[in-house]
C-alpha cells in the first residue's frame, strides 16, 4: 500500500497506482516465499522517483545460487510496468514505471 500511495504522490494516476502496487506485490511475495522457503528473513524496499521515471527495488536477505525462474507473477509485472529485471540470483528485482506527462 505504502508503494502504491508513493506513486500517487509522483503523480501517477489512481489506475497507475493500482498497477504498480499490485506489480510491487507480486514481487513483495516472492521475496516473502523465498525467504520462508529458506527459513531467512526479510527484505528491503527502496523507492526512488526521478526524472519522470519510478524505480522500486526488492532486495531479499537470501542469497541465492538458482538463477529466478520467471512464473506467473513476473508475467503479471511484465505487463504491468515499463521493465522489470532480477539480478543476485532472482534475490533483487527492479521494477521501472515511466511517468507520461
């Protein structure tokens, strides 16, 4: 909700915010079954606005030596934000959403 609410105060309309926050979730939730799955825990969440450009980074605590395997929930942030890419292993994911003034 907090990523969602960030968004609207970038200026992105109610339907982009509902985007985002549901592509953020999707991510949020991976991190979350990664880490359970594990038995580890936590996760960080960095949100930058800047020129035009919204950038969200989820960072699990787990490291990981399998490379992410891009299920249902990466189709659903794929069509939802302008880029989605994970790097460590599938641990951090970078979701990009443009701003169209």
């Amino acid at each position: 909700m907090a990523i969602g609410r960030f968004a609207r105060l970038c200026g992105f309309s109610l339907q982009e915010e509902a985007d985002i926050a549901t592509a953020a979730g999707e991510a949020l939730i991976a991190a979350a079954q990664r880490d359970a799955a594990k038995r580890a825990g936590g996760f960080s969440v960095t949100c930058t606005f800047e020129n035009n450009e919204l950038r969200i980074e989820i960072q699990s605590c787990t490291d990981s030596e399998e490379p992410q395997r891009g299920g249902f929930g990466t189709i659903i942030m794929r069509r939802l934000m302008n880029e989605v890419a994970y790097s460590r292993g599938g641990t951090r994911v970078r979701l990009v959403k443009r701003k169209d003034d």
